[in-house]
C-alpha cells in the first residue's frame, strides 16, 4: 500500500489523501509556496511536523490502515 499523509490545520480543518504532503497542500489551498514548520521537543531538539502555507499552519501525520482478525 502506498504511504499517505493527512493534515490538520490550527483550525482543525483536514486535509485527507496527501501523498506528497507540501505539494497537495499547496494546491488545494491556492498558494504558490510553503514553509516548513517545527515543534521543539522536551529535550531541546526540533523535529518538522508540519508546513505553513499562506496563513494556515498544517501539521502532517502518517495515515496507516489498522486492522485486526474478528
């Protein structure tokens, strides 16, 4: 199965079915360029989570099916 993404918004929008997230993302919004975003850990590191584009500050997860026997 190929790999997809989806993204949420800071106003929990979702965008579903990525599968090259900056480019989606940028198309279905209508902006021409994106930024990378980070969160900092506890521990001090910064770890990208996410773009922002135009005004919108998406956050991108891994969507993988889950499934269990009956």
């Amino acid at each position: 199965m190929e790999e997809q993404y989806m993204g949420i918004d800071q106003y929990g929008n979702t965008y579903h079915g990525l599968k090259h997230p900056r480019k989606d993302l940028m198309a279905r919004l209508g902006y021409r360029s994106a930024q990378r975003m980070f969160k900092d850990k506890r521990d001090g590191t910064s770890v990208h989570t996410g773009y922002v584009v135009g005004p919108y500050w998406v956050d991108v997860v891994t969507v993988t099916p889950w499934e269990r026997p009956a």
